[in-house]
C-alpha cells in the first residue's frame, strides 16, 4: 500500500468510496419487487403445495427463507439511509421490511448502529454482535461460568436456539438497558401489533394450523442461517480486536470483517453482505454496490477472505487470545500453556 506503515489513510478511502455512496431509486425499487414479490408468491406455492406434501413444502420454504434474508438486508440498509435517498422513505420500507423479518426496526437499527462504531473494541463487546470473551475472561471465571459460556457457543445452540428465542420472543419485549435504546420501546411493541395484525388476517382465511405449517419452517431456516451470515463475518481466526486506544476506524472495518466469497446464487440471496469488509468502511453504500467497489479498488481487497469451506473454522473458535492476536478454540488453551483449574 501507498500508504504510511502499510496502512490505509482515512482520506485516501473516502474518496474511493464517495462515488458508490449514492442510491438509485430505480436498482432499489427492483431489488424491492425481486424480493417481495417472489417471496409472497412462494408463500402462497407453500399454501397449495400442503395437499400435495409436505416435503415439498420444505423445499418450497428454503427459498422463501432465501427471500426473507434479501428483505432483511433492504431492512438493514434502510437503517443506514442507504437503500433510498431519503430518510422517510428508508424508514418507511424498513418498517414494512421488519414485519416480515420479525425485527423491530427502529430497535434494531440503533443496536446495529452501536455495533458499526464499537466493532473491534474490546471494551465495547455485546451490542448487536455475539458474545465474545479473551482468554483471561475465561480462565477468570469459575466452573459454572465457564459452563455457560461454552452452552452459549457451542454451535448447535449458537445458531439453532438462540436465533428463534431473539427474534421470536426477546425482540418482542424491549429489554436492553443501554440508555439510548430506551426511548425506542414504543416502536418495539407497535411492529408486534402489525406482525399479530397481519398474522390474524392470515390465519383468519387459512387457519392457523396451515399458517404455522407454512411460516415456521421459513422463519427457523432464514433465522439461523442469516445467523451464520452475520456471525462468521466478524467471528474469524484473525480478526482485529483492540483497546479502545490502540483502536483504528480503518483497520477495524478492513482487518475485522471479512470478505465473504460465496456462491452467486447465495451472494444474492444474502444481498452482497459478503463484502463485509466495504460495508463496515462505508454503510452508506447501498447493497447493490457493494461488489462493484470491491472489484474496482484494489487498495480494498487486502482483508480476510472466507469461502463456505474456510469459513467452517469460525464454529469452533471462541476465545479471543491476546497474545497471539487469534481467535482459538476451548481445545487450544492447553495447547497453548492456558489450560488450569476454573475459580471456586
């Protein structure tokens, strides 16, 4: 790189960026009908598919889980002004997209907004990303924290309990206790009102016993699959963790989220979030960009790339190792001279 010490100055990356900043109505428009529309015409596949079998209906629910993660990144880029050019026009569709996604959106668009200015900072870990202890933390605790730690990520609970029981009951109560998600409660139970409301009119001329054969399926695969989406952006063996003093904007986009180079059909599906690393330089940067500024700018393409098969590594690495500025696994501690008995 051109720049000092091999490091990306601030200047030199925001005018590279600048010109993919801006949203078209046209591309945003067509990514909403797209995805929409294909989804509810899945939906009501699904409905009809329950008299032929229900094995088709499970297929039929992989792709229309496929279209709920679309329509959660046009949610996710309408809480960073991106997806539209206006703000009431992003709040609008974000609001209308968190119906279906399950995910109140003015609740989540701060949290998510905590998570952009303190990914990276060891002193700000646990908003709106998964929990993440150093080795210290860990040998700190006693047998039974320990315990609880290795429950929460073990995988199978990581990605198959704790997905359904955030979206589907935690997100309908508003219980954070950061100050400044306090003021947003209201929002939280007017979204539950809307997904009961809709839900009613649903089951109302189709049953409630058909409504959940058709919906759970869809919710439980594009809840833990977009987990891992999320997850495995951040959660790599070298990623960039830091003090808040020696914590770099930059470095922290670059260096600590991945490039995550999928399929095509699954960088579709998942709206280009593998470009994890553009996205976290410059969240005004709507989707549909993302790939673009990545292919044209070098000087970008210098972070961590994870492939389906690499990418594998990230479920078994759950501690953050200070000293040799990794993520390792529970079994590495002994391997690395940390292993001893737990406190009390």
């Amino acid at each position: 790189m051109s720049s000092e010490n091999g490091k990306i100055k601030v200047s030199q990356w925001k005018t590279l960026v600048a010109k993919y900043q801006t949203s078209e109505y046209s591309r945003s428009l067509w990514q909403f009908i797209n995805s929409f529309v294909p989804f509810c015409l899945t939906w009501v596949l699904m409905y009809y598919s329950l008299d032929i079998s229900y094995f088709l209906t499970i297929l039929l629910s992989l792709f229309a889980s496929g279209f709920v993660m679309r329509i959660f990144i046009i949610q996710h880029d309408c809480g960073h002004g991106s997806f539209f050019p206006t703000r009431k026009a992003n709040d609008y569709l974000g609001m209308f997209c968190s119906v279906l996604t399950f995910t109140p959106y003015h609740y989540w668009r701060k949290s998510h907004a905590i998570h952009h200015a303190a990914v990276g900072k060891l002193d700000e870990r646990g908003i709106g990303d998964v929990r993440t202890l150093t080795v210290d933390e860990y040998l700190a605790r006693n047998r039974w924290g320990r315990l609880r730690y290795r429950l929460y990520r073990n995988p199978l609970i990581l990605f198959m309990v704790i997905p359904p029981a955030l979206f589907l009951f935690l997100y309908r109560f508003p219980i954070s206790k950061v100050a400044a998600m306090k003021n947003l409660h209201t929002t939280v139970y007017i979204t539950n009102l809307a997904i009961a409301l809709i839900a009613g009119i649903i089951i109302f001329f189709i049953g409630i016993k058909a409504f959940l054969l058709i919906q759970v399926p869809i919710i439980i695969f594009s809840l833990c699959v977009g987990t891992w989406f999320f997850y495995v952006q951040h959660q790599f063996e070298d990623t960039y963790w830091k003090d808040e003093e020696e914590w770099d904007y930059t470095e922290a986009a670059l260096k600590g989220s991945s490039y995550y180079k999928l399929p095509r059909i699954l960088q579709w599906f998942t709206g280009n979030i593998g470009f994890h690393h553009i996205h976290h330089l410059s969240p005004r940067i709507p989707n549909y960009k993302l790939e673009k500024c990545h292919r044209e700018n070098p000087l970008l393409q210098s972070g961590a790339v994870l492939t389906l098969r690499s990418s594998l590594n990230s479920l078994f690495l759950n501690l953050w190792d200070k000293n040799r500025k990794k993520l390792i696994s529970f079994g590495d501690l002994k391997k690395f001279g940390y292993f001893d008995e737990p406190v009390g």
